[in-house]
C-alpha cells in the first residue's frame, strides 16, 4: 500500500476525495503549509482490513419444522442473540375459574325474581374519608398511556364512565382527557413518579402503588423508544424516541414502616382518598403480612393469566400464582389474620362467570383489561409491541389510530361492562342474594 506522508508534521494525506498526485504543485499541508515537495511517499506491506461482514444466523427455510415450542424459542434467540418479548397473555394453559360451578338456590335458599331490584354496587375504601363507590364491581385496569394510544385511552375512560365504573391510569402518567372523561379515576403510583402533581391527587379518586404485575413480576416498566412520542414524552418529562425504564422497587422503601410513610403521604396528598397496594401473585401470605402493617385501604393481587403490552417472554411463560389460586390464598390469610382491606382481584377476567365466581370466592372488586380492549376493537394480532396495532390501540402512527372512533368505541366498552354487570345481577337472582357482599362459596 502507498501513502502520502508530511516530513515536517508527519500528516498523512486523505486521497479518498482527490488523488495526491491530482494535486496542484501550489498546494499546501493543510497543517504545517509545507509544500506538496515536502511530502514522502512510503510504500507499506500492510493493508486496511476489511470490516467483517455480519455472518447470516438464521436457518434454511426451506428445510425449517416450527413447533410453536422450545424449539422456535431456541431458534430465535440463537439467531438474535437476544431474550423476546410477547404481548398479551401467556399461551400456554393456565386453571382458571371454568372448573368452579355455580349452585342455583331452589328450596333450601329461594330465588329472586327477574323484577326484583339487586345491588351490584361496590365501594372500594369503605374506611377512607373519601371512599370510592362503583355502580358495578368490574373496572377498566392499568394500562399505560405508551403502551396504548390516545383514542384508546379515552374510549375506554368513557365507556367506564357510562356504566357507572372506573378507569385506571396505568403506569405511564396521566393524559389529562382520559381523567377527565372518567366517572371514577384511579392514579398509578410507580417510583418514577409521573404526574404527581397535586392536580392529579386531587382529581383522582385512588391511588393505587404498583409494585409488580403477574406478566413480568420483580421487574420494572419498559416502554420502547419508538413509542415516546411528543406528547407521551411530555407526560413523563423523557426524552422523545429514547427507550422509558422504570426500576423493579422503590428506592428508600425497605420495610412496611417505609411503605406506611408513603401510604400516608398520597393518603394526605389526596385529602383522604383510597390508597391501595398492588402486587403480583407470588409469596402472597408474606406479601399480605408486609402489607398488613402499612395501613392502605385496598389490595390488587395480580394473577397468572393476566395481560401485558410486552414482557420478557420466559418470565410471563415461569411466573405467578394462577389467579383462582391467589385469591383463595389471599381470602384465607386476609380473613384469618382480621385484614379488612378491600380485595382486588386482576389478571385473565374475561366473563360474567369468571367475576361471579371470584366475587364469591372473596374479591369485592374485579379489575379486566385485556377484556376491554377486545370490547374496543382489538383483535389479539398480539403484536402489541410492534407499534404497528392494525387497530389502533397499541400504536402512536396517525394512520392507525385514526381508525378508532372514540365514541363508537365508549359504547361498545360500555355495552361490554353493562352486560357483565346484568349478567352479574342475574347470578345474584339465580342464587338467591339481593348484593354482593352476601354470596360466597
């Protein structure tokens, strides 16, 4: 290889724009301005190596068996070299609540009428200065303003509001047109501490500390960069089109005496509104034990069976208690050990049946999600994390969210809650109860 270098300053020149020997006999080192005379060809043995090219890791797909199993997944991440996420909920089996049969009242307990009056109402906070009181005991679950569009956000806020329920904020901060179109609005408390203005403590109705949820528990929030849009980095005080990560616990709580003092603050915050804890399904009895001595008023358990926008998928595939399990373990240690907090349950709702049948079992109160967002339009693509939701929901691209109508969707979200909540009723009848704070197992 031969190069052109200065016997002044020692400068080698670039030829990649003009050849050295193209140059003009007046030309100049640009940095000692020795003439082009004084420049030294060398001759060297060595040559520029070659970037190496990516090697192609993946698999002939000509000859290619999926099994939809660890196979893929080996698959994948050898290619990728990467851990994936998943949307939605798990795939594989789960026990739910269709083993659990309901007994009709006949003799022994008489049946109601379809014209006599039953109360589906529930209130969340009973011991709060200011409880919160629900016409039905299902409500619209956290998701985040990130993980969801605007439309969507604001169809499901009105829809709730229409039957008489609750919206949740999510993790992500709040959009201000979704609390405002809210009957009730419950605020997500998470350590990056989004919109926590005493606007928002005064305008919501509950606030509810995330610690973990059943899809990824013991782990923190992550919204992709390609998500942060203006208005959502807006929200979060972040940085448009960078990565959003919250941490996996609360810096400077490490004991239910730390978790009381926050309990208290957001309880004085809001001027006495219901504070409650949520958790994921894990060491329930010693988690209830922990959150036994904080003095919040309720408590959302998170089950196995329940949804995400995106989540490691080996951690939604190893982790969590089914939710029927939670909640009879939660009932027991609760009843046993004279917690009267309100319990609420989350985590693979989807009908009448499914909430009768915790109601029963001792939730007071069901939080749905994935529910909901099929009462809206979704279509499970579960590629929620593509930000490509041919729907709508689950994306920021104009385009598609243009396809939500927001009132269209309300309605169809409040159609949804007002049957399960008439199928609900029809239950209590059918059992022989005129509320729900008299069914149990």
């Amino acid at each position: 290889m031969t190069f052109h270098r200065c016997a002044i300053c020692t400068t080698i020149y670039d030829e990649s724009t003009t050849p050295f020997d193209s140059l003009p006999e007046s030309w100049r080192c640009p940095v000692c301005m020795a003439p082009k005379s004084a420049f030294i060809t060398v001759q060297t043995e060595w040559e520029k190596e070659e970037p190496k090219k990516a090697l192609d890791l993946s698999y002939d797909e000509s000859l290619a068996i999926h099994d939809d199993g660890p196979m893929d997944y080996i698959h994948e991440i050898s290619v990728s070299g990467e851990s994936p996420g998943e949307a939605m909920d798990t795939l594989l089996p789960v026990k739910g609540f269709n083993d659990i049969l309901i007994a009709g009242a006949q003799l022994h307990r008489m049946p109601k009428e379809k014209s006599e009056p039953v109360d589906t109402s529930v209130i969340i906070g009973k011991k709060a200065k200011v409880p919160m009181k629900l016409d039905t005991p299902i409500f619209v679950s956290h998701m985040s303003f990130g993980a969801l569009s605007k439309p969507a956000k604001i169809a499901l806020s009105k829809g709730s509001a229409l039957v008489g329920s609750a919206m949740c904020s999510g993790e992500g901060g709040v959009l201000p047109e979704e609390m405002s179109s809210a009957h009730r609005y419950i605020f997500e408390y998470i350590p990056n501490r989004y919109s926590c203005t005493e606007e928002v403590f005064q305008g919501c109705d509950a606030v509810e500390i995330k610690v973990g949820q059943a899809t990824k528990p013991g782990m923190g929030g992550h919204l992709p960069g390609k998500k942060v849009t203006d208005e959502i980095a807006k929200v979060r005080g972040k940085p448009v089109g960078e990565d959003i990560l919250s941490p996996s616990r609360y810096p400077g709580i490490d004991t239910a005496e730390d978790m009381g003092y926050l309990v208290d603050y957001l309880r004085e915050a809001t001027g006495g509104k219901p504070i409650g804890i949520k958790i994921a399904a894990g060491n329930i009895e010693k988690d209830l034990e922990f959150i036994s001595k904080t003095g919040c008023d309720f408590i959302t358990i998170d089950g196995r069976g329940g949804a995400t926008g995106s989540s490691p998928a080996f951690l939604k595939a190893n982790t969590s208690v089914p939710t029927v399990f939670a909640l009879a373990r939660a009932r027991k240690y609760m009843d046993e050990h004279g917690m009267e907090q309100e319990l609420i349950m989350t985590g693979g709702f989807r009908t009448s049946g499914d909430v009768f049948k915790a109601l029963a079992m001792g939730a007071d109160a069901v939080a749905m999600a994935s529910a909901p967002l099929m009462a809206l339009g979704c279509q499970r693509y579960r590629i929620c994390d593509s930000g490509r939701c041919p729907m709508g929901i689950a994306t920021h691209d104009p385009e598609l969210t243009s396809r939500i109508d927001v009132d269209v969707g309300a309605q169809r979200v409040a159609n949804f809650m007002k049957v399960i909540t008439e199928e609900i009723a029809t239950f209590l009848r059918i059992t022989g109860h005129d509320n729900l704070n008299d069914i149990s197992v």
